[in-house]
C-alpha cells in the first residue's frame, strides 16, 4: 500500500492569512495529501507568511531560514510572496514562491514537487473544511483586498483591490461552520464594511431568496444562525450606523472592531485616512444611546512620520474622550513599499516608545475603570478552556486572542464550546473574574 504525501505547514500573520491556510489545508486533504506539524514526517513544507512589517518580514523570512535548515524542500506563500524577489534574495534554495490569496498557484506548485495521490479521499474533509482554530469558533473571510491607499500601507499591493464574496456563498460557508460546532463567527476581510462596494451590491441567491450582497444583509442574515457573529475591522463608512440596530436587536454581538489609528487631524491626513475625529465622537456617542451594550475596538498608531508633541497630545485627548473598550497600540514601522517612508520628520524610536507607553498608561486607566463597572454583572460567556482549577472564557466583549478573558475559578464540568451564565465578582486591567450562576 503506498502511503499519502506528507505536508508540513507553517501560518503566519493576521487572522486573513488564517483562513488562506486554512483553504489551502482544506484542498490538500481533499487530495488526499497527509498534514503534519513536524518537519521530520513531512515530504513538503508549506510556510504561509506575513509581510506587513519590518518584524513580520524578519519572523517570515526566519521561518523560511528554519524550514530549509530543518527539512530541505520549502514552498513560501502569503504576503511576503507577494515580494518573491526579496524571498529567493535571502532563500534561493526554496522551492516555488506565490503570493496571498493564491489557491491554484500553490497547489500547482505542490503537484509540480509532490504528486497527489492517485485516489483522493474526499471523505477525509470535514464539510466545514481544515480549520486551525478550535472547534468552537472561525474566522469567516467575506472579502479580499483593499480600495483605500492608506499611507502606511501595502495590503493592496500585496492582495489588490476590493473583491468580495457573492453573499449566497459566504451564508452557506456560515451554515456549515456552525452545523459542524462552531459557536462564534468572527466576520474579517480588509475592509469589512465596504463588503460589496465592488459589486455594486447586486444580488446573489441564498436558499432561492434574493439578497443584497452588502454588510448590513449579511449581518441581519448571519444573525439568525444560532452563534455569536462578531465584526471585525470595520472601516468608519457612515453604513455602519446601520449596523447598531441589529446589535440593539441582539441579532450581532454589540462589538465593533474599528481600527481608528490616530486622534490628530493633521496626521489622519497624512495617513490618507477620516479626518473628522469630531464626528467620530459624534457617532460613538449616538451609537451607545441607540446600544448601551456597544462595546468599542480600536487599533492606534505613535510615532508616525510628522507626529508632533500637540499631536500626540490630542490623540490622548482623544482616547479620553472616546473611552473605548479594548484598544491596541503600536510605534510606526517602516514598510517597503509604503508612502509613508518619504514623509518628512520621522520621529526618533525612543520617543517612538516613549510614547507608546504614556498613551498604554491612559488607556489602562480607562480599561481598568470600565472593567470595574463590570463587576455585579451577569454575563453570557463562551468557554474556551477547562483546566484543573479554572476555566477561562469570553463575554461578548472579548474577541479571541487579542482582547481579555473572564476566569471562572474551580473545576467545572464544562466543555470548549459552552455557554453559560455568570456573574462578575472581580475586575483587573484587561480581564474579569466571576463565578457561575447556578
């Protein structure tokens, strides 16, 4: 009997690259090809990469230096392929080089180094594919690439313009994915509120209805499926207001991932990005009148080219002003490529971090205190872990591996994938603590 190909794989980068591997997976195990985690029991390698910062590229091309010195025969995609001349610069030893969102091309290139087998075994996929987060929840893909040119930058270079997904396909992906277990839906794409701008929201055909291919559709439409939906990386487009309703109704979690990246007028310019931080006050503060429970993300950016003291400063001014929920922060990376690097001004990197750290500070403050107003609270949680003497699991307001966590203390009989109703009994900077209701 001939044994199955083996395939090793790597995945790197944000949770779009996630689902690229895991389409990837999916199509190597209809063919009937073996997947390993180990170099040693793979005939392949496949490393799936990230390029959108210096330290990504650095982590990427490591990878790549790791899987050539462990195992030999590598095949590089993703982001950083998209740049292959640079791959093959620092590794010329691999084997093919593709870029992201790139399905057939690495597939030809595996049968090219690796055969299939002869019998592929379809019964080997699940009907919700390879997934490589736990059974409980996915990320949902609903489109690829990007319209906006944002200064700092290269995500359309590297995966194009917008494109997104007829809806009748992704409500389909949807339905199997929470037939198969799945428990929470997390909705990303690179922009995800200008879902079916490029198709000029004609529409598409789900169970022989007719639906608008545009976010707030499939937001009423994902909502009628017994699991939590969660929307990710929303883009400030004034159609947003229209999906507060729903998260009012109950039908989306009332959990908005809006990447805002600066409070300074002058720098969101310089971004290419909303400059009208007024009006963002604005809308935050008609959407928590119209939905109480609205739990606001957001991503910053210090230290970008220009960036003054006054600036810095009205960020904050910002940040307190807003009180947003769950915020990250990073000091501006150079990025090959992006329009950025030619701005003027660039800010030294010790006050890159200085920076970072003073606004870390008012955020942990406002983080700390809205935390504390939790405690008292019953909330709806969903379990992730169980451990000997604790479960850890996330309320609506936690997204997966990047917001905090509720922790329940003692041995519960419990299972990944549960939810069930606890009240809260203790509050730190980032995560809560809290007892079951019995």
């Amino acid at each position: 009997m001939t044994h199955a190909p083996k395939i090793g794989f790597i995945s790197l980068g944000c949770p779009k690259a996630t689902v690229d591997s895991e389409q990837i997976l999916t199509r190597l195990r209809a063919e009937g090809y073996g997947i390993r985690s180990s170099y040693a029991d793979a005939d392949l390698v496949i490393v799936n990469t990230c390029g959108f910062i210096d330290a990504a590229v650095e982590e990427s091309l490591e990878a790549i230096g790791e899987a050539l010195s462990e195992h030999g025969r590598v095949i590089v995609t993703g982001c950083l392929g998209a740049r292959a001349e640079q791959v093959r610069q620092a590794h010329p030893e691999v084997l093919a080089v593709t870029g992201p969102h790139a399905l057939d091309a690495v597939m030809a290139a595996v049968h090219a180094e690796l055969p299939a087998p002869h019998d592929p075994f379809q019964s080997l996929v699940p009907p919700q594919g390879v997934k490589l987060t736990p059974r409980h929840y996915a990320y949902l893909k609903i489109s690829e690439g990007c319209n906006h040119r944002c200064s700092f930058c290269i995500i359309p270079s590297m995966r194009g313009d917008l494109r997104s997904r007829p809806i009748g396909d992704v409500l389909t992906e949807a339905e199997r994915l929470v037939e198969s277990g799945v428990r929470e839906l997390l909705i990303i794409a690179q922009d995800t509120s200008a879902y079916g701008l490029d198709l000029r929201y004609r529409p598409d055909f789900w169970k022989g209805r007719p639906l608008s291919t545009e976010i707030t559709t499939l937001a009423r439409m994902l909502g009628a499926l017994p699991a939590w939906v969660r929307l990710h990386y929303v883009y400030p487009y004034p159609q947003v207001d229209a999906l507060i309703p729903l998260m009012a109704e109950g039908l989306i979690l009332p959990y908005l991932d809006m990447p805002l990246q600066h409070g300074s007028e002058s720098i969101l310019r310089a971004m290419r990005r909303p400059a009208a931080t007024e009006k963002v006050l604005e809308r935050l503060a008609r959407w928590r009148a119209q939905c109480p429970e609205l739990v606001m993300r957001s991503t910053f950016i210090v230290g970008f080219p220009g960036e003054t003291e006054a600036d810095f400063e009205t960020l904050l001014e910002f940040l307190r002003a807003a009180r947003l929920d769950r915020v990250g922060c990073f000091p501006y990376s150079a990025v090959a490529g992006a329009s950025a690097n030619d701005l003027p001004d660039p800010v030294p990197e010790a006050l890159k971090q200085e920076r970072l750290e003073r606004f870390m500070a008012v955020q942990a403050e406002i983080s700390r205190e809205k935390l504390a107003e939790r405690i008292g609270q019953r909330l709806t949680v969903l379990v992730d872990e169980v451990g000997e003497d604790e479960v850890i699991a996330r309320s609506y307001a936690d997204a997966p591996q990047i917001d905090g966590e509720v922790i329940i203390a003692g041995a519960w009989e419990l299972d990944p994938g549960d939810f069930i109703e606890v009240e809260v009994t203790d509050s730190g900077d980032h995560d809560l603590w809290a007892r079951p209701i019995e």
